[in-house]
C-alpha cells in the first residue's frame, strides 16, 4: 500500500536541509528550494526551473505540493474583489481584497466553515468541514496580492482574518501562517498590519498575550450584555463579557498591541441610548484603541435589518460625547456579497 505523500511545505527549513543531506545534494539547492516554496509562490515542482529534471521528478515523487487555486472571481462596483478558492481536497472558500486609496486590504478565511453559529453571519449557518492548513491561509494573501498588483498595480498593505472561520479555533495553523507572511523569506510584511479577528474565545486570547504575539486584535461584540450577546452570539455563553474583558486585558499588558472593538448596528435591538451605555461602560474597562460601528448587512437566513440613518448617527454622537474612539464603517462589496458577514460561497 502506498504512503501519502507529505506535503513539502509542512517541512521546516532543517527538516528540508536533512531530507537534502540523505540525497547527497549541495546546500544551496536547499536554499533553491525553499525560495521556490515561499517567496516564488511555486505550485508544482515542475516550475522549479533552475533544479535538474532529477531532482524535480524525486521531489514530485516523494512530496505532495498541494496549493490553493481560484476557483471563481467577482468583481464589485465600488473596486471590491471576492474570490472562491479551491482547496486540493474540493472544498471551497473565499477572500476579499478591499482596496482605498491608502490601503490594499485582503480579508481571508481561517476554516472552511465555522462552528460558532452567530445568527447575523452567513458563514455561521454553514458547517464547519475543517481548519485551512497554514500554507492554504498563506496561498490566500499570495493569491489576494497578486489581484492587487494585477488590478490596482499596487501590494497589499493590510491583512485581516475577518473572512470564514474563528481564527482562535484555528489558533496554531493562523500563527504559523502570521509567522510565514512575517517572515523575511516569506512575504515580509510587518505583523502590526495584521489583524486578527474573534468572535472572543476568551482562553485563546490569553494565549495570544502569553505568546506576546506582534498582530493587532479585533473582537466581535456586537452587543455590551451578556443576554443580548447570548441571543446572537452561542459562544458567549461560554465566553461571557467578564470573561473576555479579563482576557482583553491581558492580552494588553502582555504586548501593547492594539485592540477594535467590532459593532454591528441591528436595528431594535442593539441601537439604542442604552446600548450605547452599556458599550461606552465595556469600552472603558479595555484598553482598546477604537469601536468601529458596522453596518448591517442582510443575509437571506437572518431577519435582522439595518437602522434608519438617523439612529446610526444618535449612537455615533453618543459614543463620541462619551469619549469613546468610535468610526462608522461603510460596507464594501455588499453588490456581490462581499461584505462584513456575508461570505456563503456564493458567486
């Protein structure tokens, strides 16, 4: 019976430099390699080109490569740009490259799927089938960046894992695939335009702040009481706010780094004077930098909808004279189902 190939790149850089001493190789074409791997985004040893047809077929025969690819592309009125990955094994996922003229931002998925059911979510009332390995969470932001260039003619300058998945359930394959992007011979971007997105796995973050991890952090709220949070959000039940407050604290004296609150404005139920109350009271037992207040939008599945201007703009005012760091965040892509909370593998 034949073994499964194992996939080379879940090798690390001594385990590939072994593998090339029992072959009898030079060093240098560990290095050859491992460039192909992660700064030439190669998927298929066929196009290592400066390696020997030999050691192109060995590898082919003794490793799997296996690599994300675009399945489908849509293109938004307002410059937004969703795609469908296609995992090795048929399973589909998306990332959104959500471009200003500042920044060029790729949101990306960290499970096909999710578990956490939140009501607002399309992706919530999917089943979760698997966490993405950390080379397919890589393969997103080369797949986003190459759109970027492609498209805008400039890199990506931000990443945030607020596409399919709880990035907190996947915690070790989304470090990993932080640490590869970080990393000088990966994509060598700076950790501090990573953002990490939870709907608040409150264990989880304290692991963030033990590991003094370098990325920014962002938590879903969406409600300031348990009761409310409980209703639309399963996971506060066994994630309460005190529970998340403690954890956001300290994640906060472990690394300094910054910390968004999340705040989708349902209309009737979390828009009100008192709502805003109970966010202002949250907002200042966190060291958190920023709220950024969201705008609903509508999922087939849900029956939520979004407030009247007006109230948009009372809560805003109320946050503010509170001195809460509060922005009010447009949605973008809503015309191809791009937006915050509406990634259902839809195109």
């Amino acid at each position: 019976m034949k073994t499964e190939k194992k996939n080379i790149r879940h090798l690390n850089l001594s385990e590939l430099e072994q593998y090339f001493e029992t072959l009898g190789e030079k060093k240098f074409r560990v290095k050859q390699v491992w460039e192909w791997l992660w700064a030439k985004h190669a998927h298929s040893f066929e196009e290592m080109t400066n390696l020997s047809k030999e050691l192109r077929l060995l590898l082919a025969d003794n490793f799997s490569l296996p690599a994300l690819a675009v399945d489908a592309t849509q293109y938004s009125a307002d410059g937004t740009v969703k795609s469908r990955f296609r995992t090795f094994d048929g399973h589909l996922v998306e990332g959104v490259l959500i471009p200003t003229d500042e920044r060029k931002t790729a949101c990306v998925s960290s499970q096909i799927g999710c578990s956490l059911s939140c009501k607002f979510c399309a992706t919530g009332y999917m089943e979760r089938k698997r966490n993405l390995d950390f080379d397919e969470i890589y393969d997103e932001v080369v797949l986003i960046n190459q759109q970027s260039e492609r498209v805008y003619e400039k890199k990506l300058t931000n990443i945030v894992f607020m596409g399919m998945g709880e990035p907190l359930l996947n915690y070790k394959n989304v470090l990993k695939a932080i640490e590869r992007i970080t990393a000088p011979d990966g994509l060598a971007m700076s950790p501090r335009r990573i953002t990490v997105s939870t709907a608040g796995v409150a264990k989880m973050i304290h692991q963030l702040g033990d590991d003094k991890v370098k990325f920014k952090l962002a938590v879903s709220l969406h409600a300031a009481n348990d009761k409310k949070r409980n209703e639309i959000m399963p996971i506060n039940e066994s994630n309460n706010l005190k529970s998340l407050v403690e954890a956001l604290n300290h994640f906060y004296q472990q690394t300094g780094n910054e910390i968004t609150f999340e705040y989708i404005l349902f209309k009737d139920f979390n828009d009100s004077r008192q709502d805003a109350d109970e966010l202002v009271k949250i907002f200042r037992q966190v060291p958190a930098d920023l709220v950024n207040i969201i705008e609903y939008n509508p999922i087939d599945q849900a029956l939520f909808a979004k407030p009247e201007e007006s109230a948009i703009q009372q809560f805003m005012q109320h946050l503010e004279k509170n001195r809460v760091n509060a922005r009010l965040r447009r949605s973008r892509g809503k015309d191809i189902d791009a937006a915050c909370g509406q990634l259902a593998n839809k195109a």
